[in-house]
C-alpha cells in the first residue's frame, strides 16, 4: 500500500498524468497574466518578451537548422538596441545577436556532447588561421589594458564565428544546395532593406551626399559599411544572372536583386566601396582571362617602385586636390586623393597615424581587443586633428582590418589577419579552377570577387564587429572552404577506384 501511494505521488509519475499538465498550464498562465498585470502597473513591459523567448527556446531544441535560417534572414533588418533603449553603455543588434549568442550556447553543448567538430575541416589552413586568431584575441584580451572590453570583442567574436563560419561550414557540407539558400536568404532580406533606404534617401534628396548617412539609419552605422555590404554581396547577385542555373523568371528576380545592389553602392556615396568594387572587377578580368601571377605581381612591383620613386611629386599633386566630398558623383569620385581638405580622407589618415603610434607603444600584444576607441586619443598630434576629431571615444575604430588589430592585438594580430585573407583568395582560386558544377564554380568565383572587395575596403575601413559584415566574410569563408574539402573528399575517393 504504501508502496503505491509512494508510486502516485512521485512527482515524475504526476507529471504525466494529463489532469495534471492541464492544472500546471492554467497556473503557469494565471501566474504570467498576473505577473504582466502587475509590471504593465509600474510601466514595465519586459514579460512581453517571454512568449517569444519560450519559442525560440523550443525551435533552438527541436528544430536548430530553422533557428538559423530565421536569424540569417534578419542579419540585415536587425537594428541596434540603442535605438529602444537610448544611454545605455552596451549596444547589440536585435534580434540577431542574441540569437547568435544562444546559438553559441548551444553550438558547444552539442560538440560536447556529440564528441567534437569534424576534424577534416579542423584541419583546413583557413580554419586553422581563424581559430589562431581566436587563440590570440583570447591571449591578448588577458593582457588587454581593457579586459572587459576584449572579452566583450572576444564574445561577439565567438558567436559570429560558431555561427557564420563553423555551423554554416556544416550545412554546406551536408548539403552543397544550402549555399544556394545561404546566399539568397541573404540577398532577399538586403533587396528589401534597399528598396526602404533609398526610399528614405529619396524624401531626403537621393543626390544629397550627406543625407546617406541619416538614410541608412538605423539599419547600418553609416553609409560605409552600406557601402561595404552592397559591394560585398554584389558580384554573387550578378553571377546568378550572368551564369547560373535558375529557371528565367528566378533569373529576372535576381537581375532586379543586382539592380537594387548596384543603386545602393551608387547611392551610398562610399568612395572606399567604389573603389573597392573596381579593384574587384580587375582581379576578375586578371581570373578570367588567366594572365599569369607573376606578370601581376611584376606590375605590382613596378607600381610600388614608381610610386617610392616618384611619391613626392604624386604627393605634391594629391595635396593641390581641393575637391570636398560633393553630390556631384564625378567630383564626389576626385576627391578620393584629397589629401589636404576633405575632412573625412584626413581624420581616416589621422587614425591610422594613431594606430601606428599605438603599435610603436605596444608591439607585441598591443592594447587589447576592441580597445583602440578607447585608447587612441592621446596619440593623436595637433597638426592631424580635423573638424570631426574626437577625444570621447565615441566616434568608431581605427578605419582598416589591418591597422587595428596592429594596435589592439599586436603584429601577430595584423599578420594573422594578412594571412587569413591571402589564404582565403588562393583557396577561392584553387576552388574556382578545379569545380566542374557550373552554378558552384560560378558561386566560387563570385564569393572571391566579393571577398576581394570586402578585404580592399578593409584598408580603409572595419566592420568585421558587425552581424551584417560577419554573416557575408565568415559565410564566404565558409563556403570557398566547404567546396574545397568536397574537391579533396572527390580526388580521395578517384585515387581509391584507380
């Protein structure tokens, strides 16, 4: 008897009685109903949130690959928390970053459980090099003269990685098709942002240059890195309209994709994505028409011989450039070399001066992860200093991929980023000559081109701290790598048939 009443009373044992589970749900719903009532008193809204966090919760445990596909669709709607609530010291994109996050949680839960991460793709260079970076930025974060912003960096790091590249990287090896979708998960959701900005930009005045920077808010930070993402993901939305297998009218979609792509890099007025864009569409005509690299390299040489020989004459001639930043395209477009007024080319030299004067300090670990904002103000000189100078450490990073983490993470920190980039494009090449699939050796080549114009902007600018630019690199990265052990796993298994 008391056995069975023991058995009865087993919570276990209740909880799958259906009176039960039927009594717990309409208290769980009166506590909340209750619990709401109360806070919407103090006008606090903040369980308003919990329905919607419950879902995710259960779509991140039962259906993990539906989770990804819906945080990558917002990449680029996702917005900054600071735009709900103002004055705070934090800032992440909603709702994509805390998603990433979980997402991050959940990666390492299930490696732990499902004994690790496929070594193959473990053991290819460009994986390699990223997870040195990560090897480094953790080093240099412990060092950092602001650990808790490079650990911060270090975070944000993460969940970009685990989830961009390392998930990402496994869904294109399950499934070559999920690069498709991937990439017009992608280019579907930016069409749409596009299509609102310029409309924003056109009740502003469309050929007002400084009404790019209010028309992209708040989706982007300002009109670079609108610049920047444009140019990015431009070359694999005109590839599927030049050569690709879609049915006619995907294909007028996807020419209106690169219609809309191409109006925003014109209308961004980003001189450094335009700029990038050309130097992509040289490197292309260089792939296609198969011009060797050593007479690339040779003019290359040339031009650096020409330019240390002639620099002072050149110099000489940019510093007599008076053209400002204009709405006028074609004067917007010679103000590039302005060197003398333009204040936003001064203040980009300005921080690179101060990044140089930060690696000369620090040369081995630099400042720390995420620190240069921070950090580089004192190493600013009178005659440098512009109109839109700052001592706050409110107004961005050192404007180049390479230059900040010289002075955050030390030489090894710039050389590993070096590193990772010309790795990444001989990969692509290699990729590119050995595919046979037609739509994956377009994909191939566009995803370099693409990659090519972020790293050529990434001189001047850096926005690998952003969801928008992570999701379009580590992505890229992951698929040039993802065909690239397909190609191996291909030449492996002919070697055992012969």
């Amino acid at each position: 008897m008391l056995s069975r009443i023991a058995a009865i009373l087993n919570p276990f044992s209740l909880l799958r009685q259906k009176w039960v589970q039927v009594i717990l749900v309409y208290l769980v719903s009166l506590g909340f109903v209750l619990a709401h009532s109360y806070l919407m008193t103090k006008d606090k809204m903040l369980l308003l949130a919990l329905p919607a966090g419950l879902l995710v919760l259960l779509i991140a445990i039962y259906r993990f690959q539906w989770l990804f596909w819906f945080m990558l669709f917002f990449v680029p709607l996702s917005v900054p928390l600071k735009e709900f609530v103002p004055g705070l010291e934090i800032n992440m994109f909603l709702p994509t970053e805390p998603l990433l996050a979980g997402m991050l949680v959940i990666f390492i839960l299930r490696l732990a459980l499902e004994g690790g991460y496929d070594r193959e793709a473990l053991r290819h260079p460009v994986t390699v090099i990223i997870l040195l970076q990560l090897v480094w930025i953790l080093i240099t974060s412990v060092t950092s003269t602001m650990p808790l912003v490079s650990f911060k960096f270090l975070a944000s790091r993460l969940w970009f990685l685990a989830v961009f590249y390392f998930i990402a990287l496994q869904y294109f090896r399950d499934n070559p098709l999920n690069i498709r979708r991937y990439i017009w998960t992608l280019l579907i959701s930016l069409a749409g942002i596009v299509i609102v900005i310029t409309l924003k930009h056109s009740s502003l005045g469309l050929f007002d240059q400084k009404a790019s920077n209010p028309a992209v808010d708040p989706f982007f930070n300002d009109h670079t890195l609108y610049g920047a993402i444009m140019a990015l993901f431009l070359p694999v939305a005109a590839g599927y309209v030049i050569r690709s297998p879609l049915k006619s009218w995907m294909k007028a979609g996807a020419l209106i994709v690169t219609s809309l792509l191409l109006a925003g890099l014109l209308f961004s007025y980003a001189r450094a994505a335009w700029i990038s864009l050309a130097v992509g569409l040289l490197i292309l005509m260089i792939i296609l028409f198969r011009i060797p690299w050593k007479a690339v390299l040779l003019v290359f040489g040339a031009l650096i011989v020409g330019f240390l020989v002639f620099g002072k004459s050149i110099l000489m001639q940019m510093e007599g450039n008076d053209q400002d930043s204009s709405d006028n395209l074609a004067e917007h477009v010679q103000s590039i070399s302005n060197i003398t007024t333009d204040a936003s080319n001064l203040e980009r030299l300005n921080r690179w001066s101060c990044a140089l004067r930060m690696f000369a300090r620090k040369p081995v670990l630099g400042y720390g992860p995420g620190t240069y904002m921070f950090q580089y103000a004192p190493f600013q000189k009178a005659s440098q200093k512009t109109i839109i100078s700052t001592n706050a450490g409110d107004a961005g990073n050192a404007h180049s991929e390479f230059l900040g983490p010289l002075s955050e993470s030390g030489l090894i920190g710039s050389l590993l980023m070096l590193a990772l980039v010309i790795y990444a494009f001989i990969t692509g090449v290699r990729v590119y000559k050995a595919e046979t699939h037609p739509e994956l050796k377009m994909v191939a080549l566009a995803v370099i081109i693409g990659l090519i114009t972020y790293f050529v902007h990434g001189t001047m600018n850096n926005f690998l701290d952003t969801d928008k630019a992570s999701a379009g690199v580590w992505g890229f990265l992951a698929i040039l790598v993802a065909m690239d052990l397909e190609k191996g796993k291909r030449q492996k298994e002919k070697g055992k048939s012969i």
